[in-house]
C-alpha cells in the first residue's frame, strides 16, 4: 500500500467489482513498469507492507519499490499477510495517522531527507 501526503489517498484494498475489471487492473500493475514514476515522486510517501504476504511478496514489491522512491517510508508488520489492513488495522491507521501528521519524518534516511526545491 502506498500513501502520499500530497494526494492522501492510498492504491490498495479493492471494492467488488466484477472478475473483468479485475482481471484488468492485474494485468495493468503487473504490465506497466512504473519506475521513472516512482523516481519522480518529491514529496513524502509511506509504504507498508506485510512480510508474510504470500500474493504480492514484499521482495517483490515494498522493498523495490521504497529504494526508488526519493523520500519514502518503508514500515513492514512483522507475520502481516496481503490483508494486514484488516487484520492490523489499528497498527496501520496509527502509521498512517502519524505520516499525514509528519511525525514520522525522523525515519526518513539521511540521504534522502532534503526534498527537492521548487
């Protein structure tokens, strides 16, 4: 799950919708290579992510992904599997709470902390 303080929305979790319209989007996120996106992003973004997700496996996934993003926030939930927001909510809503409040930009690394001027 990803959350950006500027758009404070999240891409995850997933409303009934019919098998066509997911199977499309399947095929759109594992198709589409979202690199130089993620290389762009300058603002804050936390990233959560179980590591006992078995259907989106965090090497696959969280650990990727945060090495290219230039100011993010890698939180994993030690034994949380792909529906740790359900079954950690009230863990994930406090990460989340204190991101958008930025109390957790001491955990940003040093080397990625200065943010890009306008």
């Amino acid at each position: 799950m990803l959350l950006s303080a500027r758009a404070g929305g999240t891409s995850g979790g997933c409303k009934p919708c019919g098998s066509k319209p997911q199977l499309d989007s399947i095929k759109a996120f594992s198709e589409t290579d979202f690199t130089d996106d993620l290389k762009s992003i300058d603002v804050p973004v936390l990233v959560l992510h179980g590591d006992d997700d078995q259907i989106v496996p965090i090497a696959a996934a969280a650990q990727k992904t945060i090495k290219l993003l230039p100011h993010g926030i890698l939180k994993v939930y030690p034994g949380a599997d792909h529906g740790m927001c359900s079954t950690h909510a009230d863990k994930v809503n406090a990460d989340i709470l204190a991101f958008v409040r930025g109390e957790m930009s001491d955990q940003v690394p040093a080397d990625k902390r200065a943010l890009k001027s306008a």
